[in-house]
C-alpha cells in the first residue's frame, strides 16, 4: 500500500513539474518570438513616420515608446502564460508602480520632459544648441536624456527635466547665421579708413551672403578705444571660419594699414606740494621723489 501510495504521489509530483516546465518553456518561446515582433512593429512605426515627413527627433523618440510599451505588453503576456493570475498582477502592479513612481519621481520627470521636448520641438537633431551653459550639436533625444555632440567631439548627456527647466538657446533655427565682431581703434585714427577696410575684407570673402548686407558701424565709444560692430551673414556651416577669419584679417590689415587697436592703459599725474616759504624742492628731494615713483607695466 505504501509503495502504491509513493508511486502515485511521485507520479503526480513529475506531473506538476512537466506542467510548469511546459509553461515556463511556453513562455520563454512566447517572449523570443515576442522580442522580434515587437522589434518589427518598432520598425515599421518608424519607416511610417518618416514617410509621413514626422521630423527625426520625434520619430526616433516615439519609435522606443512604442517599443518599450510592446515589451511590458509582451512581459505581462508571458507571465500570464506561466499563470500568474492577471488580477494579483495588476494589483502587484498598482502597488509597485507607486512605489517606483515615488522612487523614481526624477525619472519621470525626465520622461515627461522628454514628452514636451519632442511635442514643442525646441530644437531638432543636428541643430547647435546652447543649454545650461553648454553648446553642441543636437545628436539624440531619448526617453530620459538628451545628447549632445561637443566642438572637440565629446559626447555631452543632459536629462531632460534640466533642459526644460533652463534656458534654451538654438543657433540654427534658420539656414543662416549673424557673424558679428567688435574691434576698437584709437581716437587718433581715421574711423572711415578702418570702416572701409573691415568692408572690404568682407566683400572679399564668397561665405558672406549678400543679403543682409554686411554692415560696420561705431559700436561705442570706450574708455581706450573707439569700437566698431562689423556684422554679417554666412550660411550657419560656415559662421565658425568666417567669424575666424574676419578677426585675423582686421588684425593683418590694420597692422598694414597703421591703424592701431589700443590696449588699456592709465596716465598717473603726480603733484609735489611745497613746504610753506619755498619756491622749489631741492635736487636731491626731486631724485628721491622720481626714484620712488611707482612703474606702471607696460602693456
């Protein structure tokens, strides 16, 4: 009897595991196949957006959305298969998504700044941005960070909430970019010769559009120099040389042309007061007197 007994237990123990095996091997197969399908669907969503002319950055953005919700889709069906009631799922579900809601409240931050990032369209992949005091070129806006490429070609990661919670500054919102320079002369110099040579140096150069005109007006009028703004248009690939280039040229062509760019500097008077019933200090007073003067640097 007891052999009976063990034999029919065993039998209904082997039973069990063979059905769980099965389930959680059904799952497993239900998962891989899953993984693809979803990576397909992902696909197919994006080639539809890029031929509905959706603008790069939102279609990358709502692509991995749209793959993230099929793979908690695609995870809560396995489990299922395996048997894991759906009502204590997603009661396990409520209470672990609160939790995780108030863990991970900066995470979530990010993912809905990333919502508005790509709905209100700031900026697009490929723009040269300025945000939080940090320039580059827009490389991807993902679901918790954006990425930027900087001038030497560092990788720069922002999260999201921070970009949406400063300033954002897009220096390529149009095919073209302002170059603007502001050189000072001396006082003593021709202000029309040094007028005329920066415009020239500007005309020169095929990079500067036409329209807008260049331009070269008297800036201000400094404490060591009279400033002028020289300001011109170039297509937004060439702002960087041609910004370059204006400076150097100034330098060169003032130099040849003897206009001088005057650096700060100070003149110091000083006033020697006589004792009462004297007309003149004597030598050796006026030597001591120059000796201890102070000595400016120069330059």
């Amino acid at each position: 009897m007891d052999g009976w007994w063990s034999g029919l237990r065993a039998s209904g123990w082997n039973d069990v595991v063979l059905a769980v095996g099965l389930r959680i091997a059904g799952a497993l197969l239900l998962f891989l196949i899953g993984l693809r399908i979803a990576k397909w669907i992902a696909g197919v969503a994006e080639r539809g957006l890029q031929r509905a002319h959706v603008e790069p950055t939102a279609t990358h953005f709502l692509r991995k959305v749209a793959y993230v919700i099929l793979l908690i889709v695609l995870i809560l069906a396995a489990l299922q298969v395996v048997g894991v009631p759906m009502t204590s799922m997603v009661a396990v579900l409520g209470a672990a998504g609160l939790a995780i809601g108030l863990a991970l409240k900066d995470s979530l931050s990010n993912i809905a700044s990333g919502v508005m990032l790509v709905t209100l369209k700031p900026f697009r992949a490929g723009d040269v941005v300025t945000i939080h005091g940090v320039s580059g070129t827009v490389d991807d806006v993902s679901i918790f960070q954006t990425k930027l490429r900087g001038a030497d070609n560092q990788v720069i990661v922002l999260p999201n909430s921070l970009i949406t919670a400063d300033s954002i500054i897009n220096l390529t919102p149009d095919t073209r970019r302002r170059v603007e320079v502001v050189v000072g002369i001396g006082y003593d110099d021709d202000i029309d010769a040094a007028k005329a040579i920066i415009l020239g140096i500007m005309s020169e150069d095929e990079r500067v559009l036409a329209e807008p005109g260049a331009a070269v007006v008297v800036y201000s009028l400094g404490n060591n120099s009279v400033n002028l703004g020289a300001t011109c248009h170039v297509a937004n690939a060439d702002w960087w040389g041609v910004k370059c280039m204006l400076i150097e040229q100034i330098k060169k062509r003032f130099d040849a042309g003897g206009i001088s760019i005057p650096f700060p500097q100070r003149d110091v008077h000083m006033h020697h007061h006589l004792p009462p019933g004297t007309t003149s200090l004597p030598d050796d007073t006026l030597a001591g007197a120059q000796d201890a003067a102070p000595r400016l640097p120069q330059g």
